[in-house]
C-alpha cells in the first residue's frame, strides 16, 4: 500500500501547493511550505520541489539565496513528489498567475486525463502518446517531444519504459500492476526542450569507495539512496565549502550527476499536468484527491 499512501500523500499536497502561487510569492517560500507539508504528512520528499516558470520546462529548483518571485503573467509548474519506503507518488500541476495561458494549461490538463483513460493491460505505449499528442494539436500546440512520463519502482524515479508525448511507434504493452508518471507537456513552441543553468539537484548514480567527498557521499546514502536531492538540503549538516567540495570531487568521480534546468527550444511558454498511475482495468489515479 506503500504507492497509495505515497501518491495521496503527493495529491494532498499538490492542491495545498497550487494555493500557495499568487503573485508576489518568493519560489523558495513555496518550495520549503510545500516540502514541510510532504514532512507533516509522514512522507518522504522523493525529489526537491521544482517551480518552473513560462519557457522553463522542468528542474527550476530555488536555492536559499534565490529571491525569484512569481509575476503577473506567469505561467507556473509546480511538480514534486513524496515517497513511502521508496515507493513514489510523482506529480504536477500549471497555475496561470493572472495571464492568457488558460488554453495552453487546459492543453496539457486534458491530454493527461486522456492518456489515464488508457493505462490498463495491454495498451501499447504509443497509443498512449497518440493520445496526448492529438489533444495537444487539438487546441494549437505542441507537445514536447523529448520529455516524457516514465515507470516508477521502488527507489527509481525514471525506471524502464517511458510513456511519450507522442506517437513514437513503441509497441511495449502495458502490463498490470505497473506504477508510471504520467506527464503531458504542452507548448507553444516547437516542441522540444535543452539544457539550461545546472539546477542543484543531484542524483547517485554509482556508488564507490573514495576519499574525497566520503562523508557527504555516506550522508547521501543513508537520507537520499538513488533519489534526487538538492544541494540546499546538506546545508543543514555541512559548511558550504564542504558542501562545493565534495559535490564536485564525487561529480568528477561519475557518483554522482546533477540535473540541468530544461528550456523550451524556442523560448515557447509550457505547460505540464502530471499524476501517478497503477496500470489496471480501471486504471487507478494514485496522486488524485
């Protein structure tokens, strides 16, 4: 039951979320309230909470010293998730903030409930993203085509198939009880995303025994296991220097990787909808309250 718990936890507070962005509102205010609520409700904070403003797709991570504020005209994604013993609940909604972006929300927002429609046993991956991408087109946009949802297992985010975009001719067939995020991003660009500024969120992608950065590595291990992190979160138990220093010594050992901020390719505002889904008959919206 450890998904259920995780992704009602993440619903919950998802919704507490989504009140929270009003003009004038600081990203790292609602980035540490959101986190303390996944904390009140006895969950685990599966990857740090990203507030990703217009053309920025995903991994907007507000650090401490950050002072950015949501304006009017924005269009914000809110997206995070809460985990039990590893097992995640991964979600995501977009608030227009007093702009014209109701129809580029509705976009994405009705390409995912389409493509929940379609998560039971023996769907082919590619009709899931058929759908998305003719709900998307349907209202004059794009979906992004090199974003895609993605299975979730027990400690892994991104874990084996992916759910795309669009139609791109996987025929892997959904199989019961499977756990996948499922996450339309709609566009007014073209359609794809690059690299951006490095984001301060981190992952551990292959342990090994070294000498520099050991203990920041060994407190990675016991908190984090293979979710993301942020650096921000180690300042709590570690000096800044110390911090810098063994981040960099263990992402030049390939231990650990940190993620990019993702921008439109064209500067086009995005927006995105996500829930977690078990793969059934009827499939089951673990992250709707």
């Amino acid at each position: 039951m450890s998904y259920e718990q995780a992704g009602k936890i993440a619903g919950e507070s998802l919704e507490y979320g989504r009140k929270l962005v009003r003009e004038g509102e600081k990203l790292k205010v609602i980035a540490d309230k959101v986190e303390e609520k996944i904390k009140s409700l006895n969950g685990g904070i599966a990857f740090p909470v990203q507030i990703s403003i217009n053309n920025i797709a995903a991994h907007y991570c507000p650090d401490i010293n950050d002072d950015t504020e949501i304006k009017k005209g924005d269009l914000v994604k809110l997206d995070f998730g809460a985990h039990i013993n590893g097992e995640i609940g991964d979600c995501a909604c977009s608030i227009n903030v007093n702009g014209n972006h109701d129809e580029l929300i509705k976009a994405s927002s009705e390409a995912l409930n389409e493509a929940v429609k379609k998560m039971m046993p023996g769907i082919e991956l590619r009709e899931v993203g058929r759908a998305i991408e003719e709900i998307i087109k349907g209202y004059g946009f794009n979906p992004i085509r090199n974003l895609s949802g993605h299975e979730i297992k027990e400690y892994e985010l991104h874990s084996g198939a992916i759910v795309p975009n669009y139609d791109n001719n996987d025929k892997t067939k959904l199989k019961e009880g499977q756990v996948f995020a499922v996450e339309p991003f709609a566009t007014t660009g073209e359609g794809f995303v690059k690299d951006g500024k490095l984001s301060g969120i981190y992952n551990l992608v292959m342990p090994k025994n070294v000498r520099s950065g050991r203990e920041i590595l060994e407190y990675i291990m016991k908190n984090y296991n293979t979710l993301p992190f942020a650096r921000k979160w180690l300042l709590a138990n570690f000096s800044e220097f110390k911090i810098n220093f063994g981040l960099r010594m263990l992402e030049r050992e390939n231990i650990i990787q940190q993620y990019h901020q993702l921008i439109e390719r064209s500067n086009g505002i995005v927006s995105q909808a996500e829930h977690t889904v078990k793969i059934a008959d009827k499939p089951i919206v673990l992250t709707k309250i």
